[in-house]
C-alpha cells in the first residue's frame, strides 16, 4: 500500500477525532428534562423503549425528554431520569 496513503489516512483520522471532543462539550450546558415533551416534541428516545426517534413523543408521556438548559428542568415542571423511571415504575 502506498505510504503516502496511510500517513494521509491517519492524518485525517486525527483531524476527526479532534472535531469530536469540541462538539460533545457544546452539550455540556444542556440536561435531559423528562416530562415535559409535547406530542412529536421530543429529542430522542424514551425510558420504555417503544421509540428510538425523535418527534415520536406522545402527548403527556412522562418518559419523554427534551434537552433543555441546565438548572431549568425542575421550573419548567420537568422530572430527572431516575424520577421518570420511578413515576414509570408506578404505572407498572
């Protein structure tokens, strides 16, 4: 294989990796908030598994989540993870 190739390669991983530290701490500022996605809200998927998608949130399900800034959770009437699930617990 061409060296050329290989250090260009490598390079370009290195370059890639570098871009992913930067994103991920742009998250830093944000908090999952359960409870409080509108129907076809949400972010991602749920605590009970039934989506893996975002917009797939069904209105008033607290398993449900959005980010949202950190510290603004619990005044927008929100829950923390463990709190979802135990509420979901219940429901069992």
């Amino acid at each position: 294989m061409n060296q050329h190739l290989i250090a260009s390669s490598a390079l370009a991983s290195l370059l890639a990796l570098g871009l992913v530290g930067p994103a991920a701490a742009q998250d830093s500022g944000k908090e999952k908030c359960y409870g409080i996605a509108k129907a076809g809200q949400n972010d991602c998927a749920n605590l009970s598994g039934t989506h893996s998608c975002a917009g797939q949130a069904t209105a008033g399900d607290v398993g449900e989540w959005k980010y949202v800034a950190k510290g603004t959770c619990k005044a927008a009437g929100g829950l923390s993870a463990a709190e979802a699930k135990a509420k979901l617990a219940e429901k069992k």
